[in-house]
C-alpha cells in the first residue's frame, strides 16, 4: 500500500474505536439506534443506500455520524467525514470540508465534475471507500453534491447513487439555505438537495430527542418554540413574529447590547472562556464591522491598524488604491485591520484544518508580530493551541467581486460580532441579536436564537424608533414539505 491518502485515512486503533462504538450505542436512544442500524445494514451487505438524517441542534446528529465512522474504521474501511462548513467538520471526528476533501470545483456549475484524475490516489481512496458522511448538507448547493455523484459513478464505473457507495447526509432544513448571489427565491429553493433527482432514492429518518445534558421545562419549551420559528409557523403581516418579551432591552441601544453581551470587558483581562460563552449576531456585514469596532473601542490597550496591499491582478490597475482599500466582499479580510492584544478573532480562510486552523475558527489574539500574529485557539479539541498566522494573498471570486483584486492581509476579522450565516454549527451560552436590518434569507432568524439553548440568555436589538418585540421571520416552507410532519 503506497498511497499516502489511503495509509492515513486506515490509520486507525480497532481496539480504541471499538470501544468508543460499544460506549456510544450505550447511550443511543431508539430514533439514534434506527438510524445505525440502517446504514451499518446497508455498508456491511454493500446495498449502496443513501440516507437523510433530519434533525434539530441537540438531537444527537454528530454522535450518530461518528459512532458510524468509528464502526467503519474499527472494521479496517475507509469513512470519509465530511461537512459543508469547516466548523461543523470540526466537530466530526476526521473531518473535512466537503470542497476539499471531494476538490469540488468553485464555481460550481449544473454539468460539474469533481477535480479528481482516475488515476489519483484520491481516486484510490474512494474506491475503497465503505461510506461517506456529509453533514449540514441543506447548506450546500445540490450542484455539488450532484458533481460528487456523477464523479464517483465515473470512478467506479459504476451507475448507481454515488457510485454503489453507502452515503449518510446530514443537517436540518430549517437552517439557512444554500448561497445564490443575488437569486430569487425560486432560485435559491432550486438550488437544494431537496430539488435534485437523488433526493427520489434518499431514506429519510429524523432524530426528534433532544439530548441536551442541561435540559429543564424552560429549555423545552424554548426548543419547542424554536421549531415553531424554524418551520414558519404563527407569523403574522409581513411575515412578522413576537419574540419573547424578555429579550429586548429597555433603551434598545448599540450600548445596552454590547454592554449586554460582553459585561466589564472595559476592564480587560478576560478568560477564554469569557469570549467563549458570548457572541452578537447580524445579519449584514456591515452592522458586523461596526459592531466589533465599537467594542474594540472598549478593550484597554493600545490598536494597530494593520493595512493590506492590493492590486489588480491580470491587468493594469486603473483605480485609486483608497477605492481598492474600501472594497468588501464575503470572506475577503478588511484593508485596515485594527487589532489589540486581549480582542477576539475568527479566521477566514482554511490554512490547516487537521490543526484546527479552518474558515470559521475563534482565536485569541496573543501578540502582533511583524509577518504574523500569534494568536491561541479558542474552544475544541484544540483548545488553548497557540498557532500563527501569516499575511497570504486573497483573491475574492469573480461573483463575489467585479473587478479581479488580490489582497495581501493577514485572514482574520474580529469576532466579537458575526453574520448569522457564520455562526451556523456554532453553540454559545449569551447570544446578541442585531436586528435593526431584520433577516432577509430562509432560516437565518431560526439559526441566530437556536445558537443558545435558553431563551433568558439571549438579548436582541430593535429597528430605532420600535416599540414592542416584532421582527421578521422568512421561512421557504416548500423546503420543509414532507419534512416536518413527525415533529
């Protein structure tokens, strides 16, 4: 066997993971046990079967999914573990992010085709592949995952469902929907799994438990009203919802939220877990930028105001660079980054993700170096891991930009504030919500108040000038059809 890929992903102690498997399933309720069995039947006895696990945050999803791959791998087989988020991936033992381990290529396109040679050893290591976990699949485009399908059909000659190998995707249909620059609803309802042809031959099971080890009558009945906003139901004009009452402010001020949120951080000095436990969410970029500059403000210490270099890339550049310095788009580090040791950040780009250093992971910032910072990680199995990280050139697509820019900066923003799209896969103790620019897109309002698991924790801020606790809710119910009806 001289395929490195193949060698590590066999890599496994049998003894170890078998006795991970026999402690997990100890713990499965009936609805995790169906599920198991299900796929376990379908990997042992090679049916080649594909599967939807369709579950809230807290039903136990990302243990099903490891005690499969544990299985597998007890077995000597190969499990590929895989998320359409890096943050989810995080959590999956082995992960990856569904664009890199499959090369799926961006952009993607209806006629796509993964970017694995037959003759690779990533080629290789599918063709001895038992099973395929993704998970947060509604996030993804189905041209994606159809890309994957019709590559390893290609790769193992073979036409069934991706090609004959067992597949077990996973996520939550009230989340937010897959990314259509600037599509109409019926756009982005098409871009689902749920409008692919595979979704005809996919067994659908649902995990309706909630497992939370700090479950109280309070936090189910907040997980029962949270489906109730996930699903769309109870809206009233213009597809407004009343919130509860307690999570608005008296003054409904950027002040009160923020002093909300992040109580005494004036003082400096605060644990990792402080910043841990606590997190705003908006909807815009823009109110995220502003946000984590105003409670910048309030960290002691003195700011750097890191610039970046950027040029025009394929050409000659024939705009000013303050116009190049004020140019934003997704995933694209700010031109003046403006730092203080002490302040939360969150990396924006996937430099090692087997060290935990993936788009989405929340760092402490250590101290600012000449060509890095050094910066120590916060939560995970990496926890407390110091890392440094480094200046690279990032070139936002062509959707996403219109004009062919690179920018040299150091890919982190700070995190004291998110997008609610970001903060998906992601759990914390005290959750702020921005809501003066109300949720635009499917799910977004039911992923920023399920990111908490209690209702008293959480604090919202309303348009200037309102009164009361309405705020709009979209919800795309033709994604939820057929879905919903065992909850």
């Amino acid at each position: 066997m001289n395929n490195p890929l193949l060698q590590e992903q066999m890599a496994y102690d049998a003894f170890d993971l078998l006795i991970q498997v026999q402690q997990n399933k100890d713990h499965f309720n009936n609805e995790q046990c169906t599920i198991y069995d299900a796929v376990m039947q379908s990997i042992l006895h090679k049916e080649g079967k594909t599967f939807f696990l369709h579950s809230a945050g807290g039903g136990g999803k990302t243990f099903v999914c490891n005690t499969v791959a544990a299985s597998v791998r007890a077995n000597n087989q190969i499990a590929l573990t895989v998320a359409s988020s890096a943050i989810a991936a995080l959590n999956l033992d082995g992960g990856q992010t569904a664009h890199s381990c499959f090369k799926i290529p961006i952009p993607i396109h209806e006629s796509s085709t993964c970017r694995i040679p037959k003759q690779s050893e990533l080629a290789e290591v599918l063709r001895e592949t038992s099973v395929i976990i993704w998970d947060e699949t509604p996030m993804q485009h189905r041209h994606a995952i159809e890309a994957l399908n019709r590559t390893l059909q290609d790769i193992l000659n073979n036409d069934r469902p991706f090609g004959g190998i067992t597949v077990l995707f996973g996520g939550d249909f009230r989340q937010t929907t897959p990314i259509v620059p600037r599509g109409s609803r019926e756009k982005i309802v098409n871009a689902s799994l749920k409008r692919s042809s595979l979704w005809n031959n996919i067994h659908l099971y649902h995990l309706k438990q909630n497992m939370h080890l700090d479950r109280t009558p309070d936090s189910d009945a907040f997980a029962d009203w949270l489906l109730d906003v996930g699903a769309g139901r109870g809206l009233g004009a213009n597809n407004s919802i009343q919130l509860k009452p307690n999570m608005r402010m008296p003054d409904n001020s950027v002040q009160s939220l923020s002093d909300a949120i992040y109580p005494g951080i004036a003082d400096g000095n605060k644990e990792d877990d402080y910043f841990l436990q606590r997190t705003i969410l908006s909807p815009k970029n823009d109110a995220v930028d502003d946000l984590n500059q105003s409670i910048l403000d309030k960290v002691p210490g003195q700011e750097t105001v890191l610039m970046s270099t950027d040029k025009i890339t394929g050409g000659e550049n024939i705009y000013p660079l303050e116009y190049l310095h004020s140019l934003k788009a997704s995933g694209l580090p700010l031109a003046q980054l403006a730092l203080k040791p002490g302040c939360p950040l969150m990396l924006l780009r996937n430099i090692d993700p087997s060290e935990g250093l993936c788009n989405g992971t929340r760092m402490i910032l250590m101290e600012i170096k000449t060509h890095v910072l050094q910066c120590r990680i916060l939560g995970g199995k990496h926890a407390g891991r110091i890392v440094f990280i480094p200046r690279i050139n990032v070139e936002p697509s062509a959707e996403d930009m219109p004009i062919p820019l690179s920018r040299r900066q150091f890919p982190v923003c700070l995190a004291f504030a998110m997008t609610i799209n970001k903060s998906q896969g992601q759990s914390v103790v005290n959750v702020g919500l921005d809501l003066r620019v109300p949720v635009f897109s499917h799910g977004q309002l039911y992923v920023a108040l399920s990111r908490c698991t209690s209702g008293d924790r959480i604090k919202v801020l309303f348009p200037d000038g309102s009164e009361g606790v309405s705020t709009t809710n979209i919800v795309y119910t033709e994604l939820l059809t057929g879905l919903l009806n065992p909850w």
